[in-house]
C-alpha cells in the first residue's frame, strides 16, 4: 500500500510525494534479512514522531513468521542531543559487539 503526501507550497501549486507504507519497507527488508539467513538482527531507530508503531510493526512482524527471528536489541539514537556523533558510533560499537 502506497502513502500520498500533499504539500501545498504556492497559491495554486501542489507537490504530490509517492512512498511505500512503513509494513511494506519492513517487508522487504525481512524478505533481504531472509534470502541471506540474517535471522539475528538489531533496530536502529530515533525517537522521530512515529517510532513505537514502527516498533510495534517489527514485533508483529517477528510474532507473525515461522522463521526464527532473534531480536537481539533496539538502539534508540537521540541525534539532537550528540550532534557531533559521538555517542551514536559508541552506542553503534556497543551493540556491534554483542
């Protein structure tokens, strides 16, 4: 299912943005985790308006399949707070070493 975005920008002017829903992104990127035999795998994510649902989506996701997905961690990323990286490429390294 395909999202549309409307965003008038001048009197009489529209901007028409196509995209694919969150649940089909996550459908293929299951379908990629899948062909390669990634079963054990990590969320990065924000906390940007919308986050739990795509949690949730992922969860229901793992819950849904008989494919034995491990989910080994969510990595939450607050970018406003590290604007120079560095927190995120230490919490990166943390969960890359689990």
């Amino acid at each position: 299912m395909s999202q549309f975005f409307f965003c008038f920008q001048e009197s009489g002017s529209v901007y028409l943005q196509f995209s694919c829903s969150t649940g089909l992104q996550l459908e293929v990127i299951f379908e990629v985790l899948e062909e390669f035999d990634w079963t054990a795998f990590s969320v990065v994510t924000t906390r940007h308006h919308g986050y739990e649902d795509f949690l949730a989506m992922v969860e229901g996701m793992i819950d849904g399949s008989f494919i034995g997905w491990e989910r080994k961690s969510v990595v939450m990323l607050n970018l406003t707070d590290d604007p120079g990286g560095a927190r995120t490429r230490r919490l990166l390294k943390e969960n890359e070493a689990q």
